[in-house]
C-alpha cells in the first residue's frame, strides 16, 4: 500500500493526524536539544524541510507524546523510546516567509505583529503594542513568568525580509537595522529561555543581524547534523519501498537502475566535511506523488533574481562553477557590502560541498545533482548572453 506522501505539509501534528509518512529525525532531534547547547541557527536551502523541523520542534517542546507514540496507524517515533523529558515549555513560534518584504519596512512591522499577536493569544498574555521589539521581550517575559518554564523560541525563515530587500539597499539597511533590535533580545532574554533556533538560508553575520547573537552555535556546517534536513539513500530505500515498486512496475527499469537515476537527479547535497549526501524532500516527495516522472520540481519553485545578480555583478566564471573554492570564513560574509556569490550559491542550494581539504580548510563546490546543474546553467546562460557578444551556442556547448 502506498503512502499518503506529505507533499506541502510543514505541520507535524497536521502530518501525523493525517497518518502520512514521515522520515522520522527525531533522534536527532533528541541529541540537539539534550545536548550541551541552548541557541542554535541553522541555514539550509528553501524547500529542505527546515519549516518541519521547526514544527516538530515545537510539538515537542509543548509536550505532546501522542503525536510520537504509535498514532493513526503509523508506528511511534524514535524519540519515544529515549529519554525525553516530555514537560510543556511555552514555545514561541514566528514564522517570516509570508511578506513581501521589498515594498518597506512597515511590511517587516505587519508580520512581525501578525507574529507576535497570534503566538500572544496561544500564550494568553497581553502585549502592549507598543513596538515590535519591546512586545517580542514582554511576550517572553510573560510568557516565562506565566508558566514558571524556559520559554522556547523558534524563528523560521529569520532572512527571508532580508533576501527579499537585498535589491533594494535602502529598505534592506533599514530591515536589516530592525532586525539586528528584533533578535537582539533573543540574547538580552536569555534567562527566561529554554531553546532558541534560527532558520534561514543565508548568515547574515558581523556588522549585521548576527554581531548581537554571537552566543548561538551554528549548526550549518556541522557534520553531526548534516542530514537532520534532506532525506539519505538508506532513508529514502526504508520509507519509499512501495513507492520505487510502483515506478520499477511502471517502466521496466531495475532497481539498480531506477535508484542510478533517481541519485543523479535528485540527491548529492551535502553540507558539511562529512561525506554523506542527502536529497531535497520536496523535489523527492514531488517525483514520487507524480509516479516517478523526472522533472525539475525543486528549481521550479522559484529562482531568486538577487541570486542572478550578484553572479553577473561579480563577473563569476559561469563555465567553471565546479570548481569554486572557498574557505569556511567565507560562510559568514553574508551582508548586503560584502557578499560574495560562491558561499551564497551554496547556502541556496545551487552549488553544494563536493570536497574538503582540512590541512587548507578549503570547501569545493558543484552542482550538487542533474536537475539544478542542468536548469541553473540554462538561466545563468540567458542572463550572461543578453550583454556579451559570445555566442548562446557556444556557451551552451561548455555549460550545458
């Protein structure tokens, strides 16, 4: 029997209640949040699955052990048989991916009040409405003092008002500025916190958002957690086998055969030294619900024309993007002045980490599968041969 594939799901109790598949990482959720850290970021590409983290995230912290127990019809989850505290925690869950954030900063206001009111009345405490950053510290501090528990806060798409501005320096200084108050309080807060994660794509570090939370442990690059987004082969063989018996039925092809396919394609991010490669859930989940039909459904969800930009405006060597070479300190060099384009190709997911030399501390990136390799050329091409007098086909013979 086939499974109900949870494509556009990012709620987990919503996933579990309708008893579709998860590929269940809550064993690693359990080793982050029992470990020694309490504030952590995470930058993964769109799409990887970081909205569901946090969702799963914030039904643990609330202490709901039905939805990880054997529940509608699906067996209980890893973290149910370990040591897991189980006790409520007010969790605080703001989510930045709805705004259009390019038409100004009173946009950022609109959805971070939007934000703050609803997690409010799930707190059933009053917010002053006075400004954003003073209601974020008085819903942490009611919220603590309410309950008596560490408050935990989830912030998901941390970046998204800042990617979508970036074209537009003036209202991106002006977001970003509001930011860098906004997350401030994150640390001037933390003795009523219990937890704190950042999601984004992107660091926007130093002299920006990041210099007033530099107790947060970036998550990123870590290989204990390079899989806790994405999905690995052995995951994809264990959840999928019903799945990838129906495509084998449907085109004759081998197992052996359909999985080669299916890997170059679809997998190949991997995102830290550790030699282990994942593929995006969403582009998988998207192949299987459409009976195994190759089709370019992770880049079709949207190429940022920021992205671009900064490729042509830097005069990025569009044939030889395999073989870019970058350091671990250009991570973190993630503001609007001193971006540069090969890390950020890679945190939006069109380049990935190929190879590590540790005795230089250099990262390769390349494509990291077919899909993005092919389609990401093809918009790189038409951008660069409306203003050179190269010929279209003669690039499209190197790139393509």
């Amino acid at each position: 029997m086939k499974s109900i594939l949870p494509v556009g799901i990012q709620d987990f109790a919503k996933l579990r209640k309708k008893g579709a598949l998860y590929v269940d990482k809550t064993a690693l959720i359990h080793q982050l949040i029992t470990g020694s850290g309490e504030a952590f970021f995470l930058s993964r590409p769109r799409r990887f699955g970081k909205s569901l983290l946090c969702s799963t995230l914030e039904a643990i912290f609330e202490g709901r052990r039905e939805l990880f127990g054997e529940y509608a019809g699906k067996p209980a989850l890893a973290i149910n048989s370990l040591n897991w505290e189980g006790k409520k925690h007010p969790v605080i869950l703001i989510d930045l991916n709805a705004g259009v954030y390019s038409n100004g900063v009173e946009t950022l206001h609109s959805s971070l009040y939007r934000e703050l009111n609803r997690e409010a009345r799930k707190q059933n405490v009053v917010l002053d409405n006075k400004d954003c950053i003073s209601d974020f510290a008085t819903l942490i501090e009611k919220s603590y003092n309410k309950t008596g528990e560490g408050v935990v806060v989830i912030i998901d798409e941390y970046d998204k008002p800042l990617l979508n501005s970036i074209d537009y320096p003036d209202i991106h200084k002006k977001i970003r500025d509001e930011l860098k108050g906004f997350y401030g309080i994150l640390k001037s807060y933390d003795r009523y916190l219990q937890f704190v994660l950042l999601t984004g794509v992107s660091k926007f570090s130093h002299v920006s958002v990041f210099s007033d939370l530099n107790h947060l442990t970036d998550l990123t690059l870590d290989p204990e957690y390079a899989d806790i987004c994405g999905m690995t082969q052995e995951e994809v063989e264990q959840n999928f086998e019903h799945e990838i018996a129906d495509v084998l039925q449907k085109t004759g092809l081998t197992r052996e055969e359909y999985l080669e396919d299916l890997r170059l394609f679809y997998n190949g991010y991997r995102f830290s030294e550790k030699e282990l490669k994942v593929y995006n859930s969403f582009g998988l989940l998207k192949h299987f619900r459409n009976s195994g039909k190759f089709l370019n459904y992770w880049y079709e969800t949207g190429t940022p024309t920021f992205l671009i930009n900064i490729v042509s405006k830097q005069q990025v060597n569009i044939l030889d993007l395999n073989k870019l070479e970058v350091r671990y300190s250009d991570f973190q060099k993630y503001d609007i002045e001193t971006m540069r384009a090969e890390p950020l190709l890679y945190q939006t997911g069109y380049l990935t980490i190929s190879g590590y030399n540790s005795e230089v501390d250099i990262f390769t990136l390349d494509y990291p599968n077919e899909e993005v390799r092919s389609c990401f050329a093809k918009s790189l091409l038409e951008d660069y041969a409306k203003s050179s007098e190269i010929a279209f086909n003669a690039l499209s013979v190197n790139l393509l």
